[in-house]
C-alpha cells in the first residue's frame, strides 16, 4: 500500500509540475517580456494594460510550442523533487529501523542480565532444596520450579544466540506473530538439563 502510494506521488508530483509550468511559468515569462521585451514598456515605466494582453494570450493554440519548454521544465522539477522527497523518506525510514533495532538490542540485553541472574538463583536454591527434601510429595512443586527455572534460561539464551529470524503465528486464530525458537529452545533445554546431571570435572 505505501510503495503504490509512493509511486503514485512519483507520477503526481511532474504532472503537477508541467501544470505549473505551463498554466503559471509560461504566462508569467509572457508577462515580463511584454513588460520589459522591445516591445514592452519604454523610460515611461510599465504599461500594465499589457499585463492583460499578454495572460491570455499565452493560452492560444499557436502559443502550445512554446508552452511545452516550460511544462516539460517544471515537469523535470517536479520529477527531482519526487525523487529527493523519497530518498529523504527512505533515509527516515531506515534510521527509524536502526534506531528500532539498537533499541531492541539493549532491551534484550538488559532483560538477559536480569532474568539470567535472576533464574540462576531460583534455580539453584530449587535444586537445593531438592537435594535435601526426602518427602517426595514436597519435591514435586520444587522440581517443577527447577524445571520452568531452566525452561526460562533456554529461552533467554536461544534468543541472544538466534543467527536468523522466523516467525510464527502465536495462536492458531491470531495474526500476530512472535519468533519461532522451538528448535533452539529445546536444544537449550537439553544442554541445561545435561549440565544439571554431569557433576562438574
């Protein structure tokens, strides 16, 4: 929609500029070579009379080739103006996607610190406490704890890792998308998991 918008304001911006040329450029050089030409006002200052001779006159047939100069002129400064009017529009539009995507960057940094620090230590008290509790019933919501801790961790470290972006519907009857990282995630979730049994070397 907005490139056929743009296209559009391409087009529009030399047809209007070949109607000022000839509608108002060409008349208006008319009037000032009838004015200040030979034929023109002499030392006895100008003769605006004139003025309302030569404006019509531009619109005759026979003045046509000579009209066409100045609407191809302003056709040709419509058409740069187009041009520059995008390119500032397209520069505007890509600052907007840099300063959008650093802006992002330091949220997802900062939310990595936070959340990492902070599940590390849900975590590992979880895993604490699973150590020392004997009664299988009081482990059972721990585990879980544990097991959601290193869920959050995965998904905090597939997305710092994520090399390409793909997207996925987040229900079935919604169109917003939001990344899809199952792979990474459970290639976390294993690797987490894998750390937990090792004992360290």
């Amino acid at each position: 929609m907005r490139s056929s918008t743009k296209k559009g304001g391409l087009f529009l911006l030399p047809l209007f500029g070949a109607f000022l040329g000839y509608l108002v450029l060409h008349p208006y050089t008319m009037v000032v070579y009838g004015l200040y030409g030979p034929h023109g006002a002499t030392g006895e200052g100008m003769d605006f009379r004139r003025l309302l001779d030569e404006v019509p006159a531009a619109f005759r047939l026979d003045m046509v080739p000579m009209g066409l100069p100045f609407a191809l002129l302003g056709a040709l400064v419509g058409l740069l103006l187009g041009f520059f009017l995008e390119a500032r529009s397209r520069r505007f539009e890509m600052e907007k996607r840099l300063l959008a995507v650093e802006t992002l960057r330091q949220l997802m940094v900062t939310l990595a610190h936070h959340l990492l620090n902070a599940v590390q230590g849900i975590g590992g008290f979880a895993s604490l406490a699973i150590r020392k509790e004997k009664d299988e019933d009081k482990r059972r919501p721990l585990e879980i704890i544990k097991r959601e801790a290193i869920r959050i961790e995965a998904t905090v470290k597939a997305l710092q890792s994520l090399e390409s972006v793909s997207t996925e519907r987040y229900t079935k009857s919604s169109e917003t998308l939001m990344i899809d990282i199952r792979k990474e995630l459970q290639e976390r979730i294993e690797a987490l998991n894998k750390e937990q049994i090792e004992p360290p070397r």
